[in-house]
C-alpha cells in the first residue's frame, strides 16, 4: 500500500470542501473514483456536497457512480427516499 492509499480520498475531499477549495475537492474525489471508495456511495445524498452539486464535474461523477443526482439539500436528503 502507498502513502497515498493510507487516506481516504471521499474525507480529504470533504475538508477542502469545508474550507472552500471546491477544486482540490473534485481532484480527491475523482481519485475516491479511480481507488473505488465505498464511501462514495454516499455523494448522492449527504447534503455535505450541495456546494457542489451545480459543477459539471461533480454531476459527472454521480453518472458514473449510478447515483441520484439533488439539486439543493432539501431535495438531497430525499434523493434516495422512495
């Protein structure tokens, strides 16, 4: 395992999100992507991601991953409610 499999890519994404690198955020989790991160599954629903949900990249990456695609945090919350 290499220095860059010890992390998980999902959270450090979800820190630069936090404070506002949307970029670097989208580059870890195209590389939760590429590693299969189960804890991707999750980017259609937790509302955590809203602020990225308008990027081309970002709904791009739920197509590939099968998932719901929200359109505001209200609407995230019920993605997968049936």
């Amino acid at each position: 395992m290499t220095p860059k499999e010890l992390y998980h890519h999902v959270d450090v994404a979800k820190s630069h999100l936090q404070i506002g690198q949307l970029e670097e955020a989208l580059t870890h989790l195209e590389l939760g992507f590429e590693r299969r991160r189960p804890n991707m599954v999750f980017l259609g629903v937790d509302p955590a991601w809203d602020p990225l949900r308008s990027d081309p990249r970002f709904k791009d990456l739920l197509v590939r991953l099968k998932l719901p695609q929200a359109e505001e945090s209200g609407d995230s919350q019920r993605a997968g409610a049936s």
